[in-house]
C-alpha cells in the first residue's frame, strides 16, 4: 500500500468534495437535527453497510462506499453540533460549514496519525466487515451515552466515538478505493 497519510487525505478530499456539493445543494440545513438524530443517520448507513456486506447485493444503484463517505461527513456534522448545538433554522454560512468541517477533519486525522503511530497500521489488517462492526458497536455506545444524558463514568464521550467512527470509516474508503 501508499503512503497512508496520501491516502487519507486523498479520501478525505474526495469525501469534503461531496460534503461541499451538498451544502451548496442543500446549504447547512443539518443545523436543526438534534445529536440523537445525527446518531440515528449514522445508524442507518451502517445498517446498510452491514446489509450490503452480508447479502452481497444492492438494489438501490449506490454501494458502500457513498455510505462510508456519508459516515464520515455526517461524524464531522455530528462533531459540529456538539460544538455548537443545535439550531432552529439554518443559521452558518457554507463558508462556516466548511471551515468548520476543516477544522474538526483536521483534528480527527491527528488523532487518527496518533493512534496509527501507536498500533503500528495494524488496520491494514483488518477486514472491512470489521470496520464496519465497529461502527456499529461505537454507536451502539454513543446511544446509550445519549440515553444518560451524556453522562459516562470512564468511559470516552459521545465526541471521541464520533472521531473513532469517522477513522474507521476512512479506513474503509482507502480499503475500497486501494486495494492490496
């Protein structure tokens, strides 16, 4: 494999391409869900991710790497409203948006390049299937986090999960995008 820095910032890029497309489609009007309903969306497009992996067919024309690419935006989004809380209407700029984006991609691929540094790529070994229980169980947790009123003795936040779920997801797309 490439250098894994090239890589995610190549699918980085590609999945801040689309996050710009749809803003300008669709201008940040995410800003009224809710954290619980970002949870929820993220829950979907693994459920289908899942599916697709197990039954090894789609009906609807779009693999499983739009929903990787939707994961990892809709993890930033989820990011930004923790942040910011959420709003009755649409209430940044596109501009905002993706500058906010930049900054909460950039400190997530740190983290990422800090824990990659630490397990040594040990990705790389994983199977994509893996990944994507992960996310599964990552939101399994952010959800009862969420049903505690965000309360967590010592156990990582709903943020962190959100960041763990968003590399996993990148994990995925290079997976996808080169494989060995």
């Amino acid at each position: 494999m490439a250098n894994t820095k090239e890589q995610f910032e190549e699918v980085i890029t590609a999945c801040r391409n689309v996050y710009g497309d749809k803003l300008k489609d669709y201008s940040p009007s995410w800003r009224i869900m809710r954290p619980e309903s970002i949870t929820d969306q993220l829950l979907i497009k693994a459920k289908r991710i899942r599916s697709l992996e197990i039954k090894k067919e789609s009906k609807i024309n779009e693999g499983i790497k739009p929903e990787f690419t939707g994961i990892v935006n809709y993890g930033i989004i989820g990011i930004i409203q923790l942040r910011l809380g959420f709003a009755d209407g649409v209430d940044i700029s596109i501009a905002k948006a993706l500058e906010l984006y930049d900054l909460y991609m950039t400190e997530t691929k740190e983290l990422m390049y800090a824990k990659n540094h630490d397990y040594d790529d040990a990705w790389k070994l994983m199977r994509i299937s893996s990944y994507t229980d992960l996310i599964l169980t990552k939101l399994n947790r952010i959800k009862k986090i969420e049903n505690n009123a965000g309360q967590v003795s010592v156990s990582e936040g709903i943020e962190a999960n959100y960041q763990d779920i968003i590399n996993y997801a990148l994990f995925g797309l290079i997976k996808l995008s080169y494989p060995a």
